[in-house]
C-alpha cells in the first residue's frame, strides 16, 4: 500500500489540465438520469449540477485507483492502524457491522464481538427504561432523558435525536423526550434543567475518558442544582473501561466505547446508541445502523459511478485542488436536519483541516474547506443572496425528501407545502446551475454555482443511517486522496491546555494573563 500527496499523484496531474466544465452549455435531462450515484440505505446522490463531464470523471476514477481508497478503506475495516497521529485503530464502521468477515483484534478482545455486546447491553437498558422496571429515585418512570457531553458526544447524537422525532410521532413510536447540556457557559444547563423535571430524567455523561473538563463542570452543576434527587439512581454514563467512570459509585450504569472510535464519529457508538435506544426504542437505533452498514457497504464499490462517497469526495477534491473553492454549504431541505449541518462541520473540519499528511510532514495544498449550512427554505432568506451573486462561488450540497416525516400537510393554491419545499429545491438547483440574463445588472445572475443533491423517499432511521454513513465515508475518502490522518484532532487540544493554563492563575504568561483579566 503507497501512501503519498496529492500533488504527487500523476492522475491529478493531468485532472489539472483538463477544460473546466460548463453548466449552462452541458445541463440536459438525459445529463440529470445520468449523473448519479446508489448511495445505500434507499439514498442517492446525483451531481448534474457539478462542473464535470466523462473524461474528468474517469480521470477522477483513476486518481481513486491511484490512491488506492477501497484498499485503503479495506485496511481500515480490517483493523490496521490507520490514526498515525495517536497510533491507533479506526473502527467506527463496526459498531454498525462487519463489511469485510475479517477478525479486529485489540485489547486482548475481538472488537466486532465487543460493540455486538454493548449493543445488546443498550438494547437491554433501554427496553427496561422505557417499561418502567428502572425508575428514579421517588419511584416514578422516567419520560425525559438528557445526555451530558461535548463535541462529538453532542452535535451528532442531538442531529440524529431531532432528525427522528418527527417520524417518531408520525410513526406512534413511543418516545421519551431528549435533551442535551454541551456549553460550559452555565446559562445552556440552566435552561435545560428549567425545563425538565428531575425526579422523571435520565441523564447520561459521556467522556471517553472520564475526565473531560466541560462535561464534568456541568455533571457538578446538575448535581449541584439537583440537591433532592440521588443522581446516583438518575445517571449512566458512557466511557471507557479504564475511565474514573466506569466504575463510579456515583452511576446508574456504564456502557462501554474505546479509542478506536473518534468522538466525531461515535454517534453509531453508545455514545448515539443510548441517548437514541432510550428516546426511541432500540429498533430505530438498530434500523439506523442498518442503513449506515448499507452505505459502509455500498462504499467498498470501486467503480465510482456506483459508489455515491468516492464520488462526492473525489468531486470535492476536484473543487477545492482543481478549481479553488474554499467553502461548501450543505442544505438540507428539511427542518428535521436542522443540526445536521452543525454535525458536518465537526466531522469534515475537525477531520480534514489539517496542514501535515498522515506522516506529520508540511503539505503545500489545500485540504479541507470551510464547511456552513443552514435547513431550506429558511436559508434561501438568509445567505443565498452571496450564493447567487457574490463574489465567490460556493459549491453545495442539497438533501432532500419526497415525502416529510409528518405527513401533515395543507393545499393551499393548488399545492401542497411539502411540493413548496421541493418546488423551491428543484429551482433554486436549476438557478445557481444556469442563472438567469437582465439587461438590470442587478437582476443579472452568472450562474455556474454548483451543487450536489442527495435525496430519498422520506427521512426514516434507515436513510438517516446512510446520510450518516455516506458523509463519514465521503471524508475518510478525501483524506485518503489528500493523504491525511483524518482521525485526529491536534487543533482542538492547544486550546484545552491553555484553558487549563488560565485557570491555574496563567502561569507566568502575561500575555495570557492580558487576556484574561479582561473577562475573569
């Protein structure tokens, strides 16, 4: 296996030279069945809309071949070191399923039989939860749970719970109420904990290490805040084996996940498993891992017309190597993904953003883009004007749905409000492809802003597993093609050790100091 730069590849070379695409003269019906891609889990992604024709998608298969992604996502799957930052394994495809049959050993312990095992664990705990045969401390059933956590521990675990209420309730799925504390700043918990009440809440901690500065300050201040209830009959965490937590006096019960799994990535971990296990019941969980083995799956696929994340992520290359476009805007047209884009942006800009390759050495290229979103149509009353006709072009990536989750819905002159949404998606696709001629320059619109759509039929738990799925693949696929270790996050450290550093009073930095003299 070569591991090697992007610009050392001779099949990106030669994507340099090739013409630039045009839309406006290439954009046909037959264009739009074409360009597109299976994605797995009822998903699909089509990229009409992006600035490429045959030659440069088979020069981009041959920069994948060149690169060796499948083989390298092979390796991956089978439990070879692929985080040279922290030497470690990556293992978050198989807390949804074996994709290879091989055998993942760490720790002494067969890994696909240890995730199985915490699954069948959170399967247990939250069938109890949800019956009743676990209670709170005054005897009373639980009907809110509410996880303590930061980062990953939070934006993906809160993206998929929000994602999924509405199915629920149109489903008569039974849920307990979810609720998230992240911030630091005591006015996020505050708020939460004015809203629920104690006596009838679950709550779950997680840090891998049991250590986590944030998320304990805010375990105290629940704690603290909560003096009448024995929060030892109200608290489950999950963490590590080795971690402070895991044999707490102070918890319920503790579920399991390792270093292995990159808390971006952990949302099909205990971590995603036991917030969702207990607000939906575990057979949602599980429909969710379906889907998202379903892509992991559909992402082994070397040709790259049939494998929707080696297709989104080459293309990405393309823009951001080739063409120089430094951002990309997702899009759901969807409430229920109102967070997802907040999910995005952790996973692609904590993955990707980096400036050394998988062996710590300087690069001299761009890698990962500045990654934004917002759910339509309230985006189109927000930023789309710059979209449209700002100085900068910015690719986008559209998701969207047949059907909503609700199936609650109005005519109102001759329409329906879901065939709104997706009138408004259809065009706003086709305006930022062809825009539009006025002699006013003000109504004058270039086009040529490129965009990806990936849609399915309804947002059910098994196409949000895919979505999942197809987003994870798609970035570990770029950093393959950049040559990055995209399992680690050195960026977000410098700045926990300096937080540390204020609190035990600056240690002689006056520079520090200046600034926090300022606000403390």
């Amino acid at each position: 296996m070569e591991y090697k730069n992007l610009d050392k590849a001779l099949a990106f070379q030669d994507l340099t030279k090739l013409t630039r695409v045009s839309l406006k003269n290439n954009m046909s019906a037959k264009r739009i069945a074409k360009y597109t891609a299976t994605a797995g889990g009822g998903l699909t992604y089509n990229y009409a809309a992006m600035p490429v024709n045959s030659e440069i998608v088979a020069k981009l298969q041959e920069l994948c071949d060149e690169q060796e992604l499948v083989e390298k996502y092979v390796e991956l799957l089978s439990g070879e070191m692929m985080n040279t930052g922290e030497k470690r394994l990556v293992l978050h495809q198989l807390t949804r399923g074996n994709c290879t049959g091989s055998t993942v050993i760490a720790d002494d312990e067969n890994k696909d039989e240890f995730y199985k095992a915490q699954l069948e664990r959170i399967r247990d705990f939250s069938e109890r939860v949800r019956s009743g045969k676990i209670k709170g401390c005054t005897g009373k059933k639980f009907d809110t749970v509410c996880q303590i956590g930061i980062g990953g521990s939070d934006l993906g675990p809160r993206a998929l719970y929000l994602a999924l209420k509405g199915w629920a309730a149109s489903e008569g799925v039974k849920t307990l109420r979810a609720e998230f504390i992240s911030n630091v700043d005591p006015d996020d918990a505050a708020a939460v904990l004015k809203t629920i009440r104690p006596e009838t809440t679950l709550f779950i901690l997680v840090s891998k290490s049991g250590t986590t500065l944030e998320t304990l300050t805010n375990q105290m201040l629940v704690t603290q805040t909560l003096k009448d209830i024995d929060m030892s009959k109200h608290l489950v965490a999950v963490t590590s084996k080795t971690s402070p937590l895991a044999s707490s006096p102070d918890v319920l019960d503790a579920f399991y996940i390792d270093d292995y799994i990159g808390g971006r990535y952990s949302s099909t971990s205990a971590v995603g498993g036991v917030v969702l296990s207990t607000a939906f019941g575990f057979d949602t969980f599980r429909e969710l891992l379906d889907g998202a083995h379903e892509a992991d799956n559909n992402a082994l696929n070397g040709d790259i017309t049939k494998n929707a994340a080696m297709m989104d992520a080459a293309i990405g290359v393309y823009m951001r190597n080739v063409l120089g476009y430094g951002q990309t805007a997702i899009l759901p047209y969807s409430q229920a993904l109102s967070r997802f884009p907040a999910h995005l942006q952790q996973l692609d800009m904590e993955s990707n953003g980096k400036h050394v390759n998988r062996f710590g050495q300087k690069i001299d290229y761009k890698t990962g883009p500045v990654i934004f979103g917002e759910s339509g149509t309230n985006g189109q009353h927000s930023f789309y004007q710059l979209l449209h006709q700002g100085t900068d072009v910015i690719p986008m990536q559209f998701i969207g749905f047949r059907n909503s989750q609700s199936g609650l819905d109005a005519i109102v002159k001759g329409s329906t409000s879901q065939q709104k949404l997706n009138a408004n998606l259809a065009a706003q696709i086709v305006a930022f492809a062809l825009g539009k001629d006025d002699e006013d320059p003000n109504k004058q619109f270039d086009g040529e802003r490129y965009s990806s759509l990936l849609y399915a039929d309804r947002l059910t738990p098994r196409v949000l597993g895919a979505l999942l799925s197809h987003f994870e693949n798609k970035v570990m696929f770029q950093g393959f093609l950049w040559n990055l270790n995209s399992f680690d996050q050195e960026g977000v450290q410098l700045g926990k050790k300096l937080a540390t550093k204020v609190l035990n009073g600056c240690e002689g930095d006056d520079i520090l100091k200046a600034y926090a003299d300022m606000l403390m």
